[in-house]
C-alpha cells in the first residue's frame, strides 16, 4: 500500500500539524490520493480547464473527458460546472445521472471507500457528499435536493431506489467520541453505528437530519423538519423531534 492510502484516514488536526509531509505531497493525499505527478497533472489540467465552462460546451467537454480522472463517468452522466471532486478514481458515475451545479463529492480513506451514483440519479446544486474511511451508495431514479449534506465516517450509506429527499436534509454516519475530558473533543476521533440505510420509494422532506445507525423502510415518508433517530418501518408516515410513527400507508 501507498504512503499515500496508508496516512488517508489521519483527522485534520494530525494531517495539519504534520511538519514531515511536504505541502505538495499534502495536497496530493488530500486532493487525489495519488503520489502520482502525472495524474496530479492530468487532473489539475483537466479542473482548470473545464470546471467553470457554462453552458453546453461545459456539459460536453466534461462527459467526454472527466472520465479520465474518475473512477467511472458513464454515457450519457452530466456533471455541471463547478462540481469538486476529492480523490476522484474512488468516485462512481453511471449513465443518464445528473450531479448539478457546485456539487461537492469527497472520499478520504482507503480504496474499499467510495461514491456510487447508479443510473438516473440527480443531485441538486450545492449538495455535499462526504465520506471518510466509508461508503455512500444511491441507487437508480433516486433525487437528492439541493443543498444537502450526505456524510458517512467508518459506515455505510445505502440509499435505495425511487427515493426523493428534498433539499437542505443532513444524513449523518459518524459521531465524534466524547470519553475523555482531558483532550480537545476533535482529537478524540470517530464512532460509527454502521451509517444509515434508506428503503426503496422513501420520501423525506425539507430540513430533515437523519442520524447514524438509522434504518427507514420502504415506502415510508418522512415529514419535513424531522429529527429521525430511530428506525423507521416499512410503509410509515413518521415526523417530529425526535420522529415517531403517526400513520401507515398500509
């Protein structure tokens, strides 16, 4: 394994403070995961050149050559100007999906960590999809709204098919640790209840915040400004803070 893979999952603090690492092999672990010069080249040729292209040409040049810097951009997937990318070879784009304006897409950690975008999947301008040593999976027809956070640390998010999540809902795997009191709670590091998974055909409104270690059903609804930290079961209309079930759909 790379020097590269094996100092991913430093916190920020470690990987700041760090006076060994030069500042072009920082940007390098941060950026690309690569020691690479010549990917490092090839991708800062490539988001210069392209990022900020509006317009058609901008969605042209960027389906046809973005796909030499990620993991996978299949036919017919539109990303639009503005998107970042961290560690962009870990990132997966199936055909006909949208990733809209100023999307951020970010992976640190080891090469098991990725983001899956299936077919037909849009995400709205502005959202951020973050993970570190984990996953974040969406299945085919899903939309996620602008505005959001999806964010994932030692877990999994798996996001079935058919799900709609408006904007401006935080998806969160991942807690800092808060045992000690003789430290600073961001030296501390991570737990993970294992990330959180949505059934297929789950609608979830505005403003919502989903916390780690949450399983909601199929065919649930969840109502707008709701604080979901427990399980939800198949077929539920569920709101409030915290959520509880106010009616089945079946």
């Amino acid at each position: 394994m790379e020097n590269s893979e094996q100092n991913e999952s430093q916190s920020f603090h470690e990987f700041s403070d760090d006076k060994k690492t030069s500042a072009l092999k920082k940007y390098q672990k941060l950026v690309i995961g690569k020691d690479s010069i010549w990917f490092l080249l090839k991708y800062e040729f490539l988001i210069f050149l392209l990022t900020n292209v509006p317009g058609v040409l901008g969605l042209f040049l960027r389906q046809k050559l973005y796909k030499y810097i990620l993991g996978q951009l299949n036919r017919g997937a539109v990303v639009g100007m503005g998107v970042s990318f961290r560690h962009p070879k870990k990132i997966f784009i199936d055909r006909s999906s949208i990733v809209d304006d100023f999307v951020s897409l970010s992976v640190v950690g080891s090469e098991k960590s990725g983001i899956w975008l299936a077919e037909n999947v849009f995400v709205g301008r502005g959202t951020v999809l973050n993970v570190r040593d984990a996953t974040i999976e969406v299945s085919k027809n899903t939309s996620i709204g602008s505005q959001c956070r999806i964010a994932s640390t030692r877990g999994k998010i798996k996001i079935g098919e058919y799900v709609f999540v408006a904007a401006y809902c935080y998806l969160g795997g991942g807690n800092h640790k808060i045992d000690r009191t003789d430290i600073p709670i961001a030296l501390q590091g991570f737990e993970s209840k294992g990330g959180i998974t949505i059934g297929d055909d789950v609608w979830i409104g505005a403003n919502c915040v989903i916390t780690d270690g949450v399983s909601i059903g199929k065919g649930s609804i969840i109502g707008a400004c709701s604080y979901v930290n427990k399980d939800i079961p198949e077929y539920s209309i569920a709101f409030g803070s915290p959520a509880i079930v106010h009616k089945k759909r079946k």
